[in-house]
C-alpha cells in the first residue's frame, strides 16, 4: 500500500513539473510575441479583434504565473484550477477550428504549423493536457489544507 | 478562488507593461496588422511582374496552383525560402494565395516572408485559389 501511494506522488510530481514546464514554455514563447498570437487568437473568428489583443497580452502571463503556481504546494491547487479551466478554453477553441474547417495555425506555442491537421493534432494534445490538468487538481484538492479538515 | 486570484492578479502586472512598452505589441484593430490584400482583378494590372505563392498543402499544391506559381509552407521552410527567393526578382510584386477568404496561412506565410526577406511588395490574395479558381470557370 505505502509503495503504491510513493508512485502514485512518483507520477503525480512527474505529471506536475511536466505540466508546469510545458505551460511556462508555451507561455514565454507566447509573450515574446504578443502580436502574432493576437492575429493567432483572431483567426479563430470567435472574438472581436481588440478583445483577442487584450488576450494576447494577458494569457501567456498567466500560462507562466499557473505554471510556476503548480510548483508550489501554497498555490498548487488555485494553479491546476487556472490551468484545467485554460486548457478547457483552448480545447473548445481547436475543437470549434476543427468544426468549421479553419485552415490555421494553434497559437498554442507561437509560431507553429498551420492547416487542418496540425489542428487536430493541437486538439488532441489540448485534450491530454486537460486530463492531466484536471487528474492533478482532483488529486490535490483531496490533500489535506493545513488547519482544514481532513476530508476522507 | 484565493490562489487562482492571485495568480490571476500577478498576470496583470507584466500584461500591462506590455501593453505599454512590448516592441512586438499588437495594435488594437486587425486592419493595422494585417498583410495588404489585393484582387485577381488588381494583379493583371502588374503586368505579369507577379511571383505567386501558393501557401496551400503541398498535395493541392501539387493537384494544381496558378501558372508559375511556387510553394511555400511554413513547415518546410527553411527549405523552400532559398527556392522561392531564387525566382523572385527585384521589382517584382509577391502575392501569397491559400484556400479562401476563411483561410489564414496566406496572410501568416505573407508576414513571415517580410519578416524573413525584408521584400516591400507583399500582398495576399482576397479570396484565395477559389477567387482564381472562379475567374477561370468565368473566362470558359
């Protein structure tokens, strides 16, 4: 029992730092170049342009604020909460790309291949991403808070 | 609610410097950003001092594209801008072309080209292959 409660941390700090890393690298890469992930986010056609640039500025700040919150254990959960519901976003975005054939590029790393099935291939990895993300936050948000309960 | 708060928060901060002072900034209209578009109308008006770029997949490309036009895909690209910049020849107006209007990889493989070459005359093709494409369908 103690040994299979030792890895399941194992994986589950393993699933942390990767989820961590990848998110504050897509997010440095991302605010490196707010102008090309505006015209990225507007080519969704989902939101008008200002409010897509008003994103653009703001997003990849907050990939590597919830990154970095991941790490730590006195913002872990708030982190993975930002991060799933991010991933949520981003998924509905590609899915709704894919839907009506958009022949785009992500955005989700910058600069990045462009067309229908490197969509989908950002759709899936938007979808594993919000799996760990969300596997991660129900395991945390059974960990007991200091001076709170535990709960069962 | 707290710690995502929070982190929200401390996303503000560096959001707004950039917003200020970020050297690759976006502006607040999509016009201001955009490649310059030009009709098939407009471009027999150059003539034929034209290159075309065909920023489709390689299969269309190859299924069939505007005369002399060449490919260029932003996953082979350090392979294919040698080539392209081979043929193209000063004084010569570019025009990036992809599938439609919905299409976005011609204005993305049109930025990338200025970025990369320097060239001025860069355009895309409004409506794309299909504004080609019906322009041939009407002449037959």
């Amino acid at each position: 029992m103690a040994g299979g409660a030792k890895a399941a941390e194992l994986i589950a700090r393993g699933a942390r730092l990767a989820l961590a890393a990848l998110f504050v690298y897509a997010g440095v890469v991302k605010a490196l170049g707010p102008g090309e992930f505006a015209l990225a986010i507007d080519n969704y056609r989902l939101l008008p342009f200002p409010l897509a640039a008003a994103l653009a500025l703001y997003l990849p700040w907050l990939e590597i604020a919830s990154g970095l919150g991941v790490l730590w254990p006195k913002t872990r959960l708030g982190a993975l909460s930002l991060l799933a519901g991010l991933g949520l976003v981003f998924l509905s975005a590609l899915a709704s790309g894919v839907a009506r054939g958009l022949d785009i590029e992500c955005g989700c790393f910058g600069h990045g291949h462009a067309g229908r099935p490197a969509l989908i291939a950002s759709l899936v990895r938007a979808a594993l991403l919000v799996l760990v993300a969300t596997a991660l936050l129900w395991r945390e948000s059974r960990v007991p808070q200091k001076g709170k309960p535990i709960v069962p | 609610m707290k710690q995502a708060g929070a982190l929200l928060l401390i996303a503000l901060l560096p959001a707004l410097v950039a917003a200020a002072l970020h050297p690759r900034r976006p502006a607040w209209s999509r016009e201001l950003m955009s490649m310059p578009e030009v009709t098939l109308e407009q471009t027999r008006h150059w003539e034929g001092r034209v290159l075309w770029v065909d920023a489709r997949r390689e299969a269309d490309y190859q299924q069939r594209h505007i005369p002399n036009a060449v490919w260029l895909a932003e996953e082979q690209w350090e392979r294919q801008l040698p080539e392209v910049l081979q043929v193209w020849q000063p004084g010569v107006s570019v025009v990036v072309y992809c599938n439609d209007e919905g299409c976005a990889l011609s204005q993305s493989v049109a930025r990338r080209l200025r970025r990369d070459t320097g060239i001025d005359g860069i355009w895309v093709l409004k409506g794309g292959w299909n504004a080609w494409l019906g322009a041939q369908k009407r002449r037959s």
